[in-house]
C-alpha cells in the first residue's frame, strides 16, 4: 500500500514531474503488463534515487498496479564486514557494503517467483547495525517491486531487472542534497566523498550502466526531470 505521505507529496508534483511519472510508468507496463515486475532506480549518491522511486510508486498505483518499494540501503552489511577493506576504501565500498545475495535470496527471487512466496523488502538497520526482524511480505499476482540504490547493475544483479532508470544529476547539486541529507562537505570532490565517488567509477567501468539502462533521466531540477535518449530504449 502507498503510504498516505507520498500521495500527499504528489499532490504537489510539477506538471514535468507528472508527465515524466506518468509516461514511464506507462512504458514500463506497456513493456511487461503483467505479472511480477522488477524495476531498479539507480545512480550516484544525492541523484534523488529514493524520492524517485518513490514517486514511480505512487504513479503505478494511479494506473492501478499494486506496487512495492525496498532500497538497497536496508541490506548493508554489518560495520566489521563493510569496513574490513579499511573505512575509506572506494574498493571495499563496492565489494563490501551491501549484501547482495541476501538481497536476491529473501526479496528479489522470492517476489519474482509470485504466487504466495513471502518477500521481505528490508534486512539491515544501518543506524543500529543490527538485522531487521523478519517482516515477510506476500503480493498479488501482478505487481512491480521498485528498488533503489546504487550498483544495482553490478554482475550479481545484472539480468534481474525488467527495467532499470538511471539518475543523472549535476555534481554541483548532488552535493548540496549530501550536505542537507547528511550534513556532508557540500563539494562532491571533497576527500569525505572519494571512497564513494571512486566506487561509483568503478562500479561503471565494470558494468557500463548508463549504456543498459532502460531510461536515463537527467534530475539536476528534481522538480523539472527530463529522460535522456541516450539509454537502451
């Protein structure tokens, strides 16, 4: 069910935001009508992944699909595992954060199996760095499971996605929604933010996900998102 803040949120979407919402929803189930659907939101941190995906939400429940959300950023690893590469390793980042194949193994195969297999949309408490209690989840026979973070294109996901939209957004702005979010150095080539931005880099080397993304959107305005053609599509 889509929380009753988010509608309240749409409410206030631009017409940009609506017509961009509305028009890839429609694309996405145009592309697969039925059944269970998997969509990743994907880019750098501060390119606004998480409202995004929240907004995409809410426009499949408008066009009468039943729609569900995770991030990536509830199936962290614990801190001694994440950091064993040392803290501000760019390479432990990537290999270490999150853990992927418990992502796959209780939310993404589960949900895609469909029937009344259980899913389970969050794993980790970063803040805590505890596990979560189990909190199983079944759907109805159609429906989208949409999932931000980043690295969702990386090898071991790579393939489990129906569709994937990639954030872009101004360096410039990124840091200044860092600094809001977190209180971080607003300047996204400052020394706070290497181990994420060189992860980021090689997260792309590796897997080129710009190039097989199903839409890339430029979100610099989060209030005026554009696609760009320069996707799969």
């Amino acid at each position: 069910m889509v929380d009753s803040a988010l509608l309240m949120r749409a409410a206030s979407w631009t017409p940009e935001q609506k017509e961009l919402y509305t028009r890839l929803t429609e694309l996405m189930v145009r592309r697969n009508p039925r059944g269970r659907r998997l969509v990743a939101v994907e880019g750098r941190d501060g390119t606004g992944k998480t409202h995004f995906a929240d907004a995409l939400q809410v426009a499949f429940a408008r066009a009468g699909v039943e729609a569900f959300r995770a991030s990536v950023d509830d199936f962290h690893r614990p801190q001694a595992f994440r950091y064993r590469q040392g803290r501000h390793s760019s390479k432990g980042y990537y290999e270490d954060a999150f853990d992927t194949e418990l992502l796959d193994r209780v939310l993404l195969q589960p949900f895609r199996m469909g029937g009344s297999t259980g899913f389970q949309t969050a794993a980790f408490d970063l803040h805590r760095d505890a596990p979560v209690e189990m909190e199983w989840q079944t759907a109805g026979q159609d429906a989208v499971l949409l999932v931000d973070g980043v690295f969702l294109q990386r090898p071991a996901l790579a393939g489990k996605w129906h569709a994937v939209v990639y954030l872009d957004t101004e360096d410039r702005v990124r840091g200044e929604r860092l600094r809001a979010r977190d209180g971080a150095h607003p300047d996204v080539h400052h020394a706070s933010h290497a181990r994420y931005r060189e992860a980021h880099d090689l997260y792309e080397r590796v897997s080129e996900p710009r190039s097989k993304a199903t839409f890339i959107v430029d979100n610099t305005d989060w209030r005026k998102p554009f696609q760009s053609f320069a996707d799969s599509c």
